[in-house]
C-alpha cells in the first residue's frame, strides 16, 4: 500500500478530495511504438514501472477458447466470436462520443467525433458494417434515400446515440446518487507483480468509493468486465480499503448497472484470467514476456533514468 485510507477523505471537504486525487494520479507520458499494437505508460517516476495499456491486454485475451460455462465466454454473454472490424470502429467511436459527453459538454464531443471521423480511410465501409446492427440502432443504410454522405450519416447516427446514451447514464447516476471525483486519471503501479497501467472513465463517491466505466454498447463484453476490474485492483493498490467498481452498460434505450464487488467470484476470476495473458517481467509467457515487448519496455526504462 502506498497511502493510508481514511475512509470520509473523499466526503468531507474539497481539500480532501484533492489529496485523494494526488494519492490516486500518475505523472506519465505515453508511447506507442509502430512495431507492436500497444501502448507503453512511461511515469516520471522511477518508482512506478514502465507498463503496457491494461486495457489492451484486456482487449487480446482470447474470450472464444473458454469453456460455454465459463462465467467470462463469449458463448455465455452472447458475445459474437467473430465481430466485424469495421463495426467495432463504429462502436468504439460511439463510445469516445458518449465519454465525452458524459465528462465534457456538448461542444467538445461534437469536435472529438469530427477528428474521429477524419480519421476514417473508408467511411462507407464502416456505414455499411454498422447500419442495421443492434449497436447502430439510427445509422441509415446506404441506400437509404435519406442518406447523404457516409460521414454525414455517421456523424448524425453517432452523436444522436451517444446523446441518448449519456442521458441514461446520468439518470442512473442520480438515481444511484453517486458524485464525481476524478475524469480518466492515469494510475500506474504493480499488483501481484504484474504492471499495470489504467484510466478509468471516473472514480465517484456516495457511501463507498466506485470506480466506473461506461460501456456504449448493445451487451455486456467480457473484456469491460476484465479491464474493469483490472482498474479497480490499480486503485485498491493505493488504498487500504478495496473500492468497488460499476459497469454502466448502456444503450439508446436504457442503462444496465453492473456492480463488481471486492469480494466476488466474478472479480478473481476475471484478475487471474488477466493475469496469466499479461505475465510478469522475467516470467516464461503472456505480454510482457514477449521479445518486442520486453526490448522496448527494457529501452523506455533506460531512457527515463
């Protein structure tokens, strides 16, 4: 543990919670080096380690190899094995849309849409993928005789989505009665000797401390439930008094609470399955044991002291 928890820090004052934030942040730059898909957190600090974005070491664990009955296959959550690619595109641009809507304002989500959309080699393609699709419930067809032009249909499909979207996780937030503490910290720290490096959507506050992501999303995917509770074990590893996580699930229709209790099955099973893909350093398999991956980490570990 690296801080003592006082349980009210994040209730009793601003000043408070300022602590808190200082206890939870990590000074670190990025790289994402063009010979491997992941990103590497560098912190100022050379007490923290060099680690690999836990979110896509999440992200390649294979989901389709478990068993049906395993509580994270792809077969027990209704997960396509074999989604197309150019429909997570729409959705992971959706998802930044309604990120950015839920932290930010109106202005500033139509502009990281704009540079999402910019980005796109063949914008057809990815309406083509999308339209119809459960998780592009308003994304016209080509052939639609509305249609326009492809990033004009994406544009107006995606933010009417994400703004749908954001309005139910908000109701679900009042509901809950929970309050915003922290926007996409970046923490990096080990557990279990395993580096990791994490940026929840938001930490927040009632009676307990959450660790929340927001999923824009039609089903709940095995990779959230991993990579969030990879984020909560990243905070817990600040503290003395384990947080507790929510997945916000959400659609144009309604918002799906998932809570991921300390203490739970799920949780354990969801880190050793983390676990065993990320590896540790020195270890015999997963990332980090990856020759590209321990030359550049070895080399960005170098560069910084």
């Amino acid at each position: 543990m690296l801080s003592e928890y006082i349980p009210d820090l994040y209730s009793v004052g601003r000043g408070d919670r300022y602590k808190l934030k200082g206890i939870l942040r990590t000074k670190a730059s990025t790289r994402s080096p063009q010979q491997t898909p992941y990103s590497f957190y560098v912190p100022q600090s050379t007490v923290d380690p060099v680690a690999v974005s836990s979110r896509e070491i999440a992200k390649v664990i294979d989901y389709s190899v478990l068993p049906d009955d395993h509580p994270l296959s792809k077969r027990s959550r209704d997960d396509p094995v074999d989604e197309p690619e150019l429909l997570g595109e729409y959705t992971r641009i959706k998802g930044t849309v309604t990120h950015t809507l839920a932290a930010g304002s109106y202005d500033d989500a139509q502009a990281v849409l704009d540079e999402e959309l910019a980005k796109l080699d063949d914008p057809r393609e990815v309406q083509r993928a999308a339209a119809g699709e459960p998780d592009a419930p308003y994304l016209r067809e080509l052939d639609d005789p509305l249609s326009t032009e492809p990033r004009n249909d994406l544009r107006e499909a995606i933010m009417d989505e994400a703004y749908k979207c954001t309005t139910n996780v908000q109701m679900v937030e009042r509901g809950l009665n929970i309050r915003n503490l922290m926007t996409e910290t970046l923490l990096v720290d080990t557990v279990d000797s395993v580096p990791l490096a994490v940026k929840p959507d938001a930490i927040k506050y009632a009676e307990e401390l959450f660790v929340t992501e927001i999923k824009a999303t039609h089903i709940l995917k095995p990779e959230h439930i991993v990579q969030t509770e990879v984020y909560r074990r990243a905070v817990e590893e600040r503290l003395a008094k384990p947080p507790h996580a929510l997945i916000l699930r959400v659609d144009v229709d309604n918002c799906e609470v998932v809570h991921l209790a300390p203490d739970s099955q799920l949780c354990s099973t969801a880190w050793e399955l983390f676990r065993q893909r990320a590896g540790s350093p020195g270890g015999d398999e997963g990332v980090y044991n990856q020759d590209l991956v321990r030359i550049i980490r070895d080399k960005l570990d170098r560069e910084r002291r």
